[in-house]
C-alpha cells in the first residue's frame, strides 16, 4: 500500500493505520512510535518542525506524548493551542478527504476525469459509426463516394445542395440523418467544421485503414498456416498506368483460399528509387517485376522461405530463364517451384488451331458476322429479334471461356444469323444490305459449316475443362488429371478420326442440306501450294485429312509440349503421396518416394525413419479401406485437398504437410484475371484521377465484400495514425 499525505505537521501514516484511526478511534499504545519523515538542511537534521512554513515546534502531540496536565484545558491549555494551529486544521481536512476518497472511490478526481473522458470517447466513436458504415457500404458495391464538391458542412446551405450533386457519400450521409440517424445528425450539426470527419482527405485515410485492415487479416490467416504460394499478372488500366495483380494462395482449415492483396503501380515503383534528372527508358524487365513482388512480400513481413508457388502466364517476360521474374524470385524464395498456369496454356493450344487455314479463314468471317450485326442498333434490333433477345458474343483474344461460348453459340444459332442476314440484305440501306448479301454468301458455304461443325466438336471437349481450370478449389493434381483426360480424348479422336469425322459430316451435311449448301470440295491440282491438297476421292475425305486431321495434331502436340513441365521429377514426387497413385507401390517405391521427398522438402526436417513409416501406413489405411468396403479406385482420394480432409494429423503430421504443400501449389493465374475486371469496374473514365493507395482500398473492399470487418478497429487505426482533433481512444 502506498504511503498517503494525511499528516499532522510533517508526520506521516501509513493508510491503514489512518482509515483505522478514523473509523475507529483507536488509541495507540505507550510504547508505540509515530513515523515522521526527517529534513536534513545545511547538514543538519530538522525533525521538529513543521506548519505551513517549516517553523513551528513540533513536541508535544506530535512527535512526544502528553505527559503534563495541568495546562491541558484553557485558552493557553494544550489541547486549545493545538486544535488552533493551521496544520492540525489541515490534517484534520486531509484526513475527511482521505476518509470520502478511501470509502467512495468513484468520487476520485482521477477516477472521475477517467469516467467521464471515457464516456466522451464512446460517444465520440459512436459519431464516426456511421461514417465509417456509409464508406464501408459505397466501397463494397463499388459505387463512386466522390462528387462535384466533396467539402464543406453538410447542413450548411440544404437549398444550395438541391441544385448540384455531392457525391454518393454526402447524399448518403444525408438519406441517413433523414431516416433517423440522430447521432450523425448531432455530429454534423454540433460539431467543428474541421472535425466533422467526411472531407476527402479522411476519406482516404479511413479506405486507407480498410485498406491496412484486410490485408493484416489475410497476412494473418497466412502466418498462422505458414506456407502460401504466389500470383501475378499486369496488365495497364484505363489511364495508362501498368497495373500488376498480386494474389496469395494458401490453406485454411483444409480449404484453398486464393485472395487478392494489392495492385502496384510497376513503373512508380521499379522506377521510385532512381533520380529523376536521369534520362533512363522506364522498360520494365522480368526482373523490375520480380524485385517488386519481393519488395511487397517484405513489407507484409511474409517469410520468403514459405513461399513454396509462382505461377504467372506464359510471356518471356516472366518466364525467360534468363531474366525473367519467376527466375529472379527464386533467388530470394529458395523452396518456390514455378507452376505455369494451366489454363493460360491450354488457351494457347486452342489458338494454335489458327495456324489450320480453313479454321483461320472461318474464324475471321465469325468476327466479321458478329461485329457487323452488334456495330448497328438496327441490325442488332432484328438479330435480338430473332434470336429472342439473346446476342451473339465476339471472338475474344483473351478472355478464355468467350471464346468457347462465342462459336459454340453461333453454331447452334447459325440458321437465325441466316434469317438476320437476308432480312438485313432486303433494307434500302445499301451498304448494310450489300454487306449482308457477302456475308450470307461467306456462310453459305460448305468448307466454313464443316470448319464449324468440326471447331465445335473440338472447344466442347475443352470449355468444362477451362472453366474447370479457373477454379480456386483446384489443385495442380486435379489439373494434371483434366488436361490428361483432354489430351486422351483427342489422341482416341485422332486415332479414329474415320468414325468420329463421319459424324461431324453428317450433321454438317443435314444443315447444308436445310440450307441448298452444295457439298463439294475444292479442285485438287498437282501443283497447288497455297491451300491444302491431299488426294482423296470424296469430300469427306478431303475435308478429314485436310482439316480435321490436321487440326487435331497441331493442339495435341501443342498440348504435349505445354504440358511436359507437369511429369518433371517434382510433380511425379507430389503426386506420389495421394492415395489414388498409392495402390501399386510396392516397398522400393515407397523407399524412392522418401528419398524424393527429403530432397525437394528437406527444409521440412522431416525424418527420414519417421516419413517411411508414415507411408507404409499410408498405404495400409486406404488398402485395408477399399478391400473391407469392397470399393472401387474411384471413391479414393485423387487430389490433395480430399487427401487432407481423410489426413488425420495425429497419424500422420508429415504426410498431411506435404499434402498442404501440394494444394498450396497454384494451377492458373484466373484469380489475377478477375482482380482486373474488378479494375476495370472502379477506374472507369469518370475516375481517371484516383491515387493509387485509393485504388487498392476500394478494390480490397470490393473484392473481400464477404469480410466482416470491425469498425472499432478502423476506428483505433484512425485515431493512432496521428493526432485527431476529436478523442476516439484511451
């Protein structure tokens, strides 16, 4: 217990001691010595004195008992004098304030200036609530806070701000305040113009603190689960600027998350470190890209030895083994393994069909066709018409599914895109018309309905598996597994070309047949050279070697040779550990497989005694289970994350870490695709101008929508990132 001020004189006592004296006037014993502190000045001791100016002697009562009574009472009488001196009178008053403060705690000036701050601090955090709220809510819908005019009192001039438009966010502010919101309402009314909270410069520091918020969470869920993987894409937005995507990929209670972390400004930031005055061509190399992903990863304090993925497109730019990103990220994260993006490959397959002439040629009436009837609201008007308000979509270069969903759709409605035409040929606009009639005669024709038929034999094998390959929840197991699955059916299509090809003519010809197409092929000549020629004796059997043949070649030769990464050393080791590949292990296998695992994972410090056993009963468990069930291969795990839902960690702590390796290990850049489009949604031409740290905060909101995020801590990263005019926290 601390030593309180209550005193008589410049006597001292200990609280205890004091409240006992108070509460029960006890009488100390004759014996008992008073503790007094002791002054020492100019070298001497000076106990005996005391009072407001250290000069009155203090003896008797004080420091000595009362041991003379004949002058006890009277005006000159011990008690009397005592009683009337100034510091007897001012201990008494300490000694009442003691008494108040020792029993009524809550009437400490501390306790009360503490007490009533508080109370002003919740009603202060409850007044930036509904700030807060209204920005929370625009950013996650992704509609523009901003205005004309962004300053100002909200209340200041309400007929001056029916004239003009302020923003969503001061129009939100107010639908708010007239629905009932009487906080707010008292905030903007009572409170100081420069302390109101909802100019723009605290609307960017409050997208800041939900910009810092989401990215403190998702760094968290990664720390806590330890490895992640890498992806990145750029790509440059609407005012020029090159935009790079950076998605982390990991594992969270036996789920794959994918989530999108920040958009960089490359050129600022390859660029930032370098004198301005230096005339230097900001190019941006393989490794400007890869130091800022390095640099970023550093910021988040992620440990760069955890990072056990890349995947990025296929440009030499990223990938060359000279210069490129991925190759100078492996510099610093020794145990990444570069992943290419299975469906960006698989893309480019699909394009290598350009390089068939019939299939280039047909391709580009498509364009043609599309763009002619989606350029004119009239000629769209009678396509809609036709086609029930459906329309046709373009050939796009890029985006992957489009380009499945745009020929196989004009397939299917190739006899309405007839009707579209002819009626369009039949206007008295004669250009439309007359572009009309040459289209109708580019379709019309029996090389482009076989090309189309045959294209679409091909592309609906691959969109399930493309669309497929766009999903978070898939591992490069499973993706290795589909492009396989792809791969056999062509080569099966190859290998019985005859009887798959007589097919597709069929149906090709039943249309030409609806339509008074000719089936015929073109002149076969000894010399010809500047488009197929093979000898045949039907057109089936032209347009097969011609075409089909020649198609189906090209994307499985592309495919092998895209794909040859997926059967190095490292993925065959990977996916040696899932259960559908553990069957047929015999013991030497199993010894290799270790072996193979403690090379590539030796930063696990992995037993090698320890990993053999865990195999072996690995092995055992989904053994024994398909033998006692009686079940088929196909109920057993074929992918990592069914293997570490059925993973008991207690069994096996190893083999449930691999397991998380492999499912961390990233299969296609899509996510990075799709924070683009989410790009493309905030920084329209209206919002050109919008700085970059701006940009990520509303992009992280939008995107993470689904995050429930605490407005008490926005509050506190608000209030410690400076000094606030309003108090918002103790």
């Amino acid at each position: 217990m601390d030593v309180g001020l209550f005193s008589c004189g410049n006597v001292q006592i200990d609280d205890h001691l004091r409240l006992n004296v108070i509460q029960n006037s006890s009488v100390p014993t004759s014996n008992f010595e008073y503790p007094y502190s002791v002054h020492v000045k100019n070298g001497k001791e000076e106990s005996n004195l005391g009072g407001k100016h250290k000069t009155e002697n203090l003896k008797t009562l004080v420091t000595t008992p009362l041991k003379k009574f004949s002058k006890l009472l009277g005006k000159d009488g011990f008690l009397e004098v005592h009683q009337n001196n100034l510091y007897h009178k001012y201990a008494l008053q300490r000694a009442d304030q003691f008494k108040s403060t020792i029993l009524n705690p809550e009437k400490n000036i501390l306790n009360l200036v503490n007490a009533d701050r508080l109370k002003k601090i919740t009603e202060n955090r409850e007044r930036l609530k509904p700030i807060i709220q209204s920005i929370m809510f625009l950013g996650k819908q992704n509609i523009p806070l901003r205005g004309h005019r962004d300053d100002g009192a909200l209340f200041a001039n309400d007929n001056h701000h029916k004239m003009k438009n302020e923003g969503n966010f001061r129009e939100l502010l107010r639908y708010r305040v007239k629905s009932g919101d009487k906080i707010l309402e008292q905030h903007l009314l009572t409170t100081h113009s420069k302390a109101t909270y909802i100019n723009s410069n605290v609307q960017n520091q409050l997208i800041d603190c939900f910009k810092e918020e989401i990215q403190s969470e998702i760094i968290k869920e990664i720390k806590e689960n330890r490895f992640y993987s890498i992806m990145f894409d750029e790509t440059t937005d609407l005012s020029h600027v090159s935009q790079m995507s950076l998605v982390l990929r990991y594992v969270v209670n036996d789920k794959i998350k994918e989530n999108f972390i920040e958009f960089i400004d490359c050129h600022q930031e390859a660029y930032s470190k370098l004198d301005s005055s230096e005339n230097i061509e900001p190019k941006l190399s393989g490794e400007h890209l890869g130091q800022i992903v390095i640099d970023l990863l550093k910021k988040f304090s992620l440990e760069l030895h955890d990072c056990i993925g890349i995947t990025t497109d296929g440009c030499s730019v990223m990938t060359s083994k000279a210069r490129g990103a991925v190759q100078h990220i492996q510099k610093f994260a020794k145990n990444a393994i570069y992943s290419p993006c299975a469906n960006h490959a698989l893309n480019l397959c699909i394009s290598k069909s350009s390089t068939v002439q019939f299939v280039r040629n047909s391709v580009g009436i498509i364009k043609e066709v599309v763009a002619f009837l989606n350029s004119s609201s009239k000629r769209n008007f009678v396509l809609k018409s036709i086609l029930k308000n459906h329309s046709l979509k373009t050939v796009c270069e890029t985006r992957w599914i489009d380009r499945h969903d745009s020929i196989l759709l004009f397939t299917s409605s190739f006899s309405d895109i007839l009707v579209a035409l002819s009626t369009v040929s039949e206007w008295s606009e004669s250009e439309s018309a007359t572009k009309a009639k040459m289209l109708i005669s580019a379709l019309e024709n029996c090389e482009f309905i076989l090309t189309l038929f045959t294209l679409t034999n091909i592309l609906s094998i691959t969109l399930p598996i493309s669309k497929c390959l766009q999903g978070k929840e898939r591992d490069f197991i499973s993706a290795t597994d589909s492009i396989q699955l792809v791969l056999d059916n062509l080569t099966d299509k190859r290998t019985n070309c005859s009887q798959y090809f007589n097919k597709i003519y069929k149906e090709a010809s039943e249309l030409m047949k609806k339509h008074d197409v000719v089936t015929k092929h073109p002149r076969i000549s000894k010399r010809q050279t500047q488009r197929p020629n093979p000898p045949s004796n039907s057109p089936e059997e032209y347009y097969m070697r011609s075409l089909y043949i020649p198609l189906l070649d090209n994307i499985i030769e592309d495919i092998k040779e895209r794909f040859k990464n997926n059967k190095n050393k490292i993925f065959l080791t990977l996916m040696g550990i899932v259960p559908c590949y553990l069957k047929d292990f015999t013991p030497t296998k199993i010894e290799s497989l270790t072996e193979d695992i403690l090379e590539k994972f030796g930063f696990l410090n992995i037993q090698k005694e320890v990993l053999r056993a865990e195999l072996e009963l690995w092995k055992s468990k989904w053994v024994f289970e398909s033998d006692v069930n009686n079940e088929s291969k196909i109920n057993v795990p074929n992918n990592a994350i069914d293997s570490i839902v059925n993973c008991p960690y207690v069994l096996f702590p190893n083999i449930k870490q691999i397991l998380t390796l492999i499912a961390t290990l990233p299969i296609s850049v899509a996510s990075a695709e799709r924070s683009f489009s989410t790009l493309r949604r905030l920084k329209t031409w209206l919002r050109t101008k919008m700085s970059q740290d701006r940009l990520c905060g509303l992009a992280l909101l939008h995107i993470h929508r689904e995050l429930d995020i605490s407005e008490d801590k926005i509050i506190e990263r608000l209030a410690n990132s400076k000094k606030r005019n309003i108090d918002f926290v103790i």
